[in-house]
C-alpha cells in the first residue's frame, strides 16, 4: 500500500463511515481497484480507530454525561440498538466474510440508494432524542443489523430507521452517531481479535501509509458528520441514492460482462 492509497481510502473511510453510502462497501471497491492485499486488516482497524474520535470530539458533553450516570435511558437505548448488532456479527460472522468479496456489493448499494429515497419522502417527525422509545431502539438497532453487510450504510440505514419511527430527522442523525460508537469500536475489537490470532503483521501499523490514513480517516470523518447533520435536515438524502445506484450498475456490468475490477 503506497502513501497515495492509504491518504485516498483514509478520505473515503472517514466520509463513507458517516455519510449514508456504505464505508465497508466503498473500501471493499476501492481494495480491488488498487489491487491492495497486504496490511490490509491492520490498515481498517486503524481508520476505524481514526473515525471513532471526531465522534467523541463532536458528541463529548452527551458522552460525558454517559459515563458520569451511566445508568440512564440513553444508555439504555444505544444498549438495545446495539445488540442485534452484536449477535448477527458472532452468528453469521462466516457468511458475511463470504460477502466482502464484492459478490453483494451492488446488491447492497441499491437497497442503501432505495432506504434513502424513501425516508427523503417521509414526513417529519416530532421526538427528539432523548424521547426515543425502547421499541425504537430495537428497530433501529435491527436495522443496523442489517447494515454490517457491505454496500449497505450503517448511518443510512439506522437514520432511516429512526425517521420511520417518528424522529426528527437532526435527532436521527445524532442517535445514529452515538450508536456508531458501540459499532465501530466492537467492529475493532473483532478485527483486533484477528491481529492477535496472526492474520496480519503488527509491524504495518508504524508505517508511514497507516499513519497517512489515520489522519485522513479523522480529519475527513469530522467534516461528514457536520455535513450529514444539514444533508438530513434539508432532505438532500436522495443525492447519495442516485450516486449509489449509478455505481451499483457499474460494478454488475463490471461483474457481469467486462471482469476488470471484480
């Protein structure tokens, strides 16, 4: 992996992990059109660790608020959308490895662009975040679920969730944010876990690409959760479904007939 490579897929995690168009999916794309192989997973645990702190920065008083009660609703809701998560990881962990070969992918992008287009045309809802309710949680939580197969968006999907249940659309997107927290560090352990058990080198996490990366993956994610944060408020949402629809037709012509990527 060159510097140029590890700065471009640092970008494209950061602003994928938080705009509604799929970071694992993207990354899963932009690995077979470099042809990147070696330090591979070191390299997404640590942008995943890179995207993780804008989060924090940008969430610290409702976090901290978190860990000085954290007995309270809210830690009760990220608990309860987190969940479902969690089990469909450990259940079908073998079945979705199957599908980061880029099989689903533009299967997985056109169910994102179609979840866009839809909550884009739903009307307003009224609760904000801290009145989310159990049941919202666990349908949100579902739905994220969902969401850990690539070309399917983690933000896209729990945001949609959220406004189909009754949530103002700015409330949506903080509640999705706050639960990537749980998400993407769990997602991090379980890829750690893989470091650990000697499927990568430790050693390529003190190269000059990684660090590259890092930097990118944090700068880049800060700037998409301001962004997603007007985008959803102004119902722009439906962009992205077009982006990703047109894509998803490039890589089934790609897969079906020319063969150069996939």
């Amino acid at each position: 992996m060159t510097i140029l490579e590890a700065f471009i897929l640092g970008i494209l995690q950061g602003f994928t992990e938080f705009l509604p168009v799929s970071s694992s999916g993207h990354l899963v794309l932009l690995q077979r059109i470099f042809g990147i192989e070696e330090g591979l997973l070191t390299f997404t645990i640590v942008v995943h660790v890179a995207t993780l702190i804008p989060v924090l920065f940008v969430y610290y008083n409702r976090i901290k608020s978190l860990v000085k009660n954290p007995f309270q609703k809210m830690t009760l809701l990220l608990l309860l959308g987190t969940v479902p998560t969690v089990i469909a990881a450990l259940i079908f962990s073998d079945f979705i490895d199957t599908l980061f070969t880029g099989s689903f992918l533009a299967f997985g992008f056109v169910v994102t662009g179609v979840l866009l287009i839809v909550t884009d045309r739903i009307k307003e809802g009224s609760k904000e975040v801290d009145e989310i309710t159990r049941k919202d949680a666990l349908v949100i939580g579902l739905i994220q679920a969902v969401a850990i197969m690539p070309g399917i968006s983690r933000s896209g999907s729990t945001i949609s969730g959220a406004v189909a249940c009754g949530v103002k659309r700015e409330a949506a997107v903080n509640f999705s944010f706050l639960l990537s927290i749980p998400a993407i560090a769990g997602a991090t352990v379980l890829e750690i876990m893989h470091v650990l058990s000697g499927q990568t080198e430790v050693g390529f996490l003190f190269t000059a690409p990684v660090i590259v990366g890092f930097f990118a993956a944090m700068i880049s994610g800060y700037f998409a959760i301001l962004a997603m944060l007007k985008i959803v408020a102004a119902s722009k949402l439906h962009y992205f479904a077009y982006y990703l629809i047109i894509v998803a037709v490039l890589i089934f012509v790609d897969q079906t007939f020319t063969q150069i990527v996939f």
